[in-house]
C-alpha cells in the first residue's frame, strides 16, 4: 500500500517540478532580454491566477516545504529543481520495481497455494489422507 501511495505521490511531484522548471526558464530568459517591464500570470493556489508586471529579475523565490520559502539565483534554482526532478524520476523507477517485485511475488504464492491445495486433493483421492468430517457446532 505504500509504494502505491509513494508511486501516486511521486507521479504528482513530477508535472509539478518540470512546470516550475519551465517558468524558471522563461523567466530567466526575460531577464536577459532587452525588455524593461513585462506582464505575466502566476498561480497563487490551484485555478487562482494574478497578474503581476516584471522588470528585470535576477532571483526566485522556491516553496521548499513546511512554510519555508527560500530566495534563490536562477542557477541555484534550475539546479535545485533539476536534481529533484532527477531524484524523483530515480525514486520512481524504484519504485516501479520493488511493485513489480511484489507482483511477482504474490503470483508465486498464489501458484505454490494452488499446488498444496491440488496435492491434499490428491492424496485424499488415494486415500492417504482422511476426509474431513464436518464438525458439530
């Protein structure tokens, strides 16, 4: 349950890092333009959009979790989200695996049940085994 809970996780971290990467790169590249003031839309919260006009701008500031939110230069950024982004693409692959592992296992089990229930069947068939008598309650 938690590696589908992780893998569920991760797939959603991943749109999330690679959009915030984009918007890294246009505003980076608006920067070195000869451009003094542009307009741009942000996200404030999921469907909540604002406006804002932007001059040159040589920083980002990065949600990085439990409230905190930190100003970075556009390199330390593109490289901070470029190595989550390879985190979480390694980490999903992982992931990936160890379910593939367990599907493998569980199939194996499930085999290894049916060929001790077909075994009892058979040494009861031959008599080897007594048949069960059903119990009073």
């Amino acid at each position: 349950m938690r590696l589908a809970a992780s893998k569920a996780n991760l797939k959603g971290k991943m749109p999330e890092i690679k959009k915030t990467l984009d918007v890294l790169k246009f505003l980076k590249l608006k920067s070195q333009g000869d451009e003094e003031e542009y307009v741009s839309n942000f996200e404030l919260a999921p469907n909540i959009l604002a406006k804002a006009k932007l001059s040159k701008v040589d920083s980002v500031c990065l949600w990085l979790g439990a409230n905190v939110m930190m100003e970075f230069t556009f390199e330390e950024a593109e490289t901070l989200l470029s190595g989550n982004l390879e985190t979480a693409t390694v980490n999903l692959s992982r992931v990936d695996e160890q379910l593939g592992f367990l599907r493998d296992q569980i199939t194996t089990t499930e085999v290894n049940m049916a060929r001790v229930y077909n075994h009892e069947v058979r040494m009861r068939r031959l008599g080897k085994l007594p048949l069960h008598e059903p119990t009073a309650a």
